[in-house]
C-alpha cells in the first residue's frame, strides 16, 4: 500500500501537465456513469491534461488522505499540488467549465 501512494506522488508531481484524478468504486453506479465523460473530456483536451483512476476500495490510504467521503471525486493536481475538486457526476461542459481555468 505505502509503495503505490509513493508512485501516486512521484507521478502528480512529475507531471508536466494537470493531472485530473478519478476517485471511484468498481461497484459505483455514478461512478460508472462518469467513466465515458472523462474519456470525452480527454479527448477534447488532449495532451493538455493526464486523467488517473483511484479504485477507493483498493487504495484506502490515499482515498483518506484525501478524505473522499463520496464517489466519484475528481481531484485537480497541478505541480503535485489539489487545485481544485468536485464529487458527483456532472456533464462534459460542467467539467470544462470546472477545470478548464487549471488547464
């Protein structure tokens, strides 16, 4: 557990472009519902934007370190730092709306 939360810092903070994490359950319907719209979302941004995806029952330590008390979570790393975090699902213009000014 302590060596993914490592590889989980190393890579938002590695990263030369915002990183959008997906803070989910295999067993969440809403969850389920939010997975196509990131894909439109990376498609739309492209390169300008990584989005990850945390399973919260397999990786418990960093869903409370980051206290996600509800799925899906999107989180916002910029230079390793949480910009910016939504929960619930929410249409493709919501999100671009959201985040776009991090981008």
């Amino acid at each position: 557990m302590q060596a993914q939360t490592h590889k989980f810092d190393e890579f938002i903070q590695a990263s030369d472009v915002p990183v959008l994490v997906d803070f989910y359950a295999d067993w969440c319907a809403p969850c389920k519902m939010m997975a196509p719209i990131l894909k439109d979302l990376k498609s739309a941004w492209g390169d300008k934007i990584k989005i990850i995806k945390v399973d919260t029952d397999a990786q418990q330590a960093l869903a409370a370190r980051y206290q996600i008390s509800g799925i899906p979570t999107l989180i916002l790393f910029k230079a390793g730092d949480a910009v910016h975090r939504t929960s619930g699902v929410m249409p493709l213009a919501r999100l671009q709306a959201e985040y776009g000014r991090f981008i």
